[in-house]
C-alpha cells in the first residue's frame, strides 16, 4: 500500500474536479482511500509523468509536457511533484 503524503491528498481534493464531474470524496480520509483504490502514482517531474504514461502505453508523443501538466488525470503538486490518477 502507497503512502500519499498530506499534500498530494489536499492537491487532489482541491483538483479532482479537472478528472471527476461529482466529487469522489469530501475529505481527506476518502481522498486518501480513493488514491490507494486506484492505484495513483505520485512522480518527481514532468518528465517523470511523460515515461509512465508511455510506459502505460499511452501515446504522448505528440504532446508538449505543458499539456501533458494540464492532462485530465495529471494533478501537480505544490512541492513540485505531480500525482496521476488513472479514472
């Protein structure tokens, strides 16, 4: 089991409405439950985000790592780090 750190649970309880049209949680238990239920990731850098989307067999060749920052199930994290929620 991952441990999500408190500021990537209040960034995604902040954001999740850019992957969610309804709230999946109203608090940061349930963000935290949810996060583990689907497996999110959390990565160091943009470019970080890039490989594992690839390596999830996603095409984002294409994509400039500012759109990649602004995908749906990318959420960056204050401290730098980015989440990715798979919906």
């Amino acid at each position: 089991m991952y441990e999500y750190s408190e500021e990537v649970v209040e960034a995604f309880l902040k954001q999740q409405g850019k992957l969610f049209d309804e709230p999946v949680a109203d608090n940061a238990p349930e963000a935290e439950a949810f996060l583990e239920d689907c497996m999110a990731v959390v990565v160091d850098s943009i470019e970080e985000v890039q490989e594992y989307l690839e390596e999830m067999g996603i095409d984002v060749g294409n994509m400039s790592l500012d759109e990649l920052e602004e995908a749906s199930e990318v959420f960056p994290i204050p401290n730098g780090q980015y989440l990715i929620v798979e919906g």
